[in-house]
C-alpha cells in the first residue's frame, strides 16, 4: 500500500491530500480486518440460563436424564449462528422440534425447539447469521433455546464453550 501512496505522490500530484487519508488508512484497515476474522457471535442478545448441561430430572418425563445441552430463556427472539458453518439438518424431530445443525469445523452446534427455522440444509452461515426464531416445539415445558455442542462427535458444555470464545477474544482484542 505504502508503494501505491508514492507512486501516487511520484506522478506530480499533490501528496498534501492523499496524506490523511493514507494514515487512515494505516490505522483502520488492520482494525476491519481483524473484526472480521473473529467471527464468533452470541446466539441470543442476552443469555439467561433456564436449565443447565449435565445431570438433572427431565422436566416433562420426570425421571434422571443427561441434559446435553443448555437451555437458555426467550420469548420469540432471533436466533443467531455462533460461528461460520454449513447447515447440515434443519428440520423437525419428535424431542428437538424445530432444529437446526451447522457443522464448523470439527464442531456440531444445534439450535433446538424453534418456532421458525429461517435457514435451509447445505446453506453456508456465518457468525452472526439470523437462522430461526425461538419457540417451545418438540418435548418442550416452554419457550426457549436449547442449545448443544458436539466435538468429534461428543457433547460438551456450551457455557464452558462460549466462555472460551469469548476469552479468545478478549485475548485477541487485548494483543492487537
């Protein structure tokens, strides 16, 4: 860039006006780019939890059951993907409901019990995406998303994982 900026300057322009806009653009380009490497995004604009992963008595079977997941309070909100992925499911199952599945990486990240799914399979999403709107479909008490994450096939906890993220990118933030 600093090469174009002198031959800019070499062919008998004014190098007073080309200036501040050089500098500018020293300071802000990096900064734009570095924003969209992130590419990390909260599913929900608040996330309360109603029912966390792990061990627990399933609110509607009444008996101990794996919660693989985590539940996290709604009221008819949009819901976004966390990261950049391609949707590999999005349809309805009699437990989950409304479901959606992206695939990122070695990551599998479902989005469960929505009202309206706003994404179709083998669509590629990126972090921030709206892809449904929450809602109490399939084996569902009330209103809320449930949401899993699998790595290589196995279920970790989605707080543990969102808190992760987010420190990475306190992380990146704090060494740029």
């Amino acid at each position: 860039m600093f090469y174009k900026f002198l031959n800019f300057c070499y062919i008998g322009r004014s190098i007073t006006p080309a200036l501040p806009t050089y500098l500018i653009s020293l300071f802000l380009i990096p900064k734009i780019l570095f924003a969209q490497q992130l590419d990390i995004s909260s599913p929900l604009p608040a996330l309360k939890i109603t029912s966390p992963f792990g061990n627990r008595i399933h609110p509607i079977l009444g008996i101990p059951k794996f919660h693989n997941g985590v539940d996290f309070k709604c009221h008819s909100d949009t819901i976004k993907s966390i990261l950049n992925g391609k949707v590999i499911f999005a349809g309805y199952h009699k437990y989950l409901g409304n479901y959606i599945a992206i695939k990122s990486g070695e990551l599998e990240i479902i989005y469960a019990h929505l009202n309206r799914l706003l994404i179709q399979p083998n669509e590629q999403v990126w972090a921030g995406n709206n892809i449904g709107i929450s809602g109490n479909s399939g084996l569902a008490t009330a209103e809320h998303l449930h949401l899993s994450i699998k790595v290589k096939g196995r279920y970790i906890d989605p707080i543990t994982f969102l808190k992760a993220i987010q420190e990475q990118h306190v992380n990146n933030l704090k060494n740029y």
